[in-house]
C-alpha cells in the first residue's frame, strides 16, 4: 500500500470515529500516523528536481507575499493592477502555469507578490502542481487567499484544509509548549494549565508513535493533541493570512457586508477596481512593517530612501530617534513609523 493509500484509510478511519472520551487515544495515534505519511509524501521528489519542474522565485524586496486561490479568481488581473508586472488573463482556468512575481511599491517598501498557479483541491497530494505551489507559499511573509465572492464559503474551506495538510498554519500562534528530546530518563511531563484536551498518556503515546521515549514536556496552554503534534514535528510554518473575496460587484449588497465582516477578510473587485486601497492597507498592516528614514548631522532628513523594519525593531538596529523633536534615546527605544533616526558617534 502507498503513502496516498495510507493517508487515505486514516483520514477514512478517523471519519468514521465518534470523538468522545473513550476513543480520544485512537483519535490521537491515529492523527500522528497522519501527520507522518503527510511529512514523507512531501518531501522533494529527486526525480522532479532532476527534470526542472519546480520554481524558484529569489526572494527580493522587504516583504513576501504569496497569492493563492483557485483557477480563475482574478489573481493574475490583481497582480497586473498592483504592480508592473503583466501576468496573462484569461476568462479560463489554468491560465497561470509558472509562478510570476511582481512588487508592490507601498510607503516606501518594495514588497514581492508572487502570482501561484491556481490550486486545486488535492494540491497536498501532488495534484495540478500544488507540491511546487506550496513549497513557495511557505517561504512568504503574508498569504493572500483569493476568492470568488460569487461561490460562497467553499473555495475557502478547501483551500484552508489543503494548506493545513502541509503544515502550513493560517492566522494560528505556535503552540506555548516546551518540548525538548532527551538521551535518558523516560518521559518527563508537567503542565503550567489545566488540560482539557491532552492528557499524560495521551502525550506519551503520541511520542512513542514518532520512536521518542525520552523527553521533557511542558505545556503552557491548554493543547489540542494536533497542535502537540505540530511541536513534536517543528517544520511547521504560522503566517498571517488576508482572506480577499474578489468579484463582489456580481453579489448582493447584504452579501458584500457579511463578507467584509468576517474576520482577517477584505471584499475588493478587481473588474471595477474597488476597495483595492483600503487592500493594500490591511497588507502593509498584516506584514507589520515600518518606515524608518535617515538623517546626518546638521542635514535635513532624507525622505527618498527608506529603511524598512520589522514593527518592534528598535534604536540598536538603526540608532537615535528624532521624531517630532530630537531626542536621545537608548539600544532598546522601539522604533515608530516615519521616525527619523540619526546616528551619533561618541
């Protein structure tokens, strides 16, 4: 039996398994018998790489974001709009069959968009070229969901899933819980909560399903046995993700608000162009960039070439700060948008 086999007989079985008390063990084991086949089906295929049918984008600019949605959502026409870069449009699906990139220029950030072949339901599996598709996906800062306003929460859900199955995990923290293996002394295990949703045994079946039997265990919060999960493998990518429903210019009003209501979402329509700035804000927000500029001793600012951060660099990344009036300040102050910052040499 291949891996595909496998992981589907699991994902049949754990269907099929009433959660309650009693079955939680079967649940859990069988959950990291998942998650490994899903680790092994992929992993970079020698032959693939062999015969060139990946892509590559060199990461450039300050920022990363990656445009995913299913065939014929608008990606290509968003990225035609926002950047310079034209990538083929088409009333027809598969239009986009490499990954393009274009960059966003934004208060002063040159933040890289990369247009992914649309994905279809199966991607995780190697379907359509979703193994290539993900593989880029996971190194961006932001992922922009696309969707069709027109067909409801289902493009979503399926996308959500297919993503969830390669470890990459859609506006979610990283599990607080400290896990370290050891080289003896059996399994140490304590909690700092209480747990509702992982229990001792519970734990220490699931390393033993990964071959660990020595480790020391702490959780922090109260832990699905996925997100334990998620620690014992550590490849796992959290990334904020922008839900972006396009076309709402062919639903109802009443439609349009519930949408824009939804949380991490924004409703825009690339055909008649709207909302795409208010877009472009809620990107600049959810990369959680700032703008720093720069200024010699006894010259005005230079405001023609920004320094971008990260929100929450501070003074010891880039110096003084003199916003509003020069003041000194410390390795530690906190860096805001728009400081302007000058270097003194003691």
């Amino acid at each position: 039996m291949g891996i595909l086999e496998k992981i589907s007989e699991i994902e049949k079985e754990i269907a099929r398994t009433q959660k309650n008390k009693a079955t939680e063990y079967h649940l859990g084991l069988l959950k990291a018998k998942l998650a490994k086949y899903r680790a092994q089906l992929l992993e970079p295929s020698k032959s693939a790489s062999s015969k060139g049918e990946g892509f590559d984008v060199m990461k450039s600019g300050d920022a990363r974001v990656a445009l995913i949605g299913f065939p014929s959502v608008g990606k290509s026409t968003f990225l035609s709009l926002m950047t310079s870069t034209a990538s083929e449009a088409a009333s027809y699906e598969f239009t986009t069959l490499t990954c393009i990139p274009g960059v966003i220029e934004y208060k002063g950030a040159n933040i890289q968009l990369l247009d992914l072949p649309g994905i279809i339901e199966g991607a995780a599996q190697g379907k359509g070229r979703g193994r290539q598709v993900i593989a880029v996906a996971r190194t961006a800062d932001v992922v922009i969901m696309m969707l069709d306003a027109t067909k409801g929460e289902v493009q979503r859900s399926l996308l959500e899933k297919e993503l969830e199955s390669v470890g990459i995990r859609l506006n979610k923290h990283k599990p607080n819980i400290y896990f370290k293996p050891k080289k003896g002394g059996g399994i140490s295990f304590n909690s700092t909560v209480t747990l509702t949703q992982c229990s001792e045994k519970l734990v220490q079946l699931i390393l033993h399903e990964y071959k660990i039997f020595n480790a020391e265990v702490l959780f922090r919060e109260d832990c699905s046995p996925d997100e334990f999960i998620d620690v014992i493998v550590g490849n796992r990518v959290y990334m904020p993700c922008l839900y972006v429903y396009n076309k709402i210019d062919q639903i109802s009003m009443e439609e349009v608000d519930r949408l824009a209501r939804k949380p991490n979402s924004v409703v825009i329509s690339c055909g008649m162009k709207l909302n795409l700035d208010y877009l472009l804000e809620m990107l600049w927000e959810y990369l959680a960039l700032t703008c720093i500029y720069t200024k010699k001793r006894g010259q005005r600012p230079d405001f023609t070439d920004a320094i971008i951060l990260r929100k929450g660099a501070s003074v010891e990344h880039v110096g003084t700060s003199t916003k509003y009036s020069p003041q000194r300040v410390g390795l530690t102050h906190t860096m805001e948008h728009e400081d302007v910052i000058q270097i003194v040499k003691k």
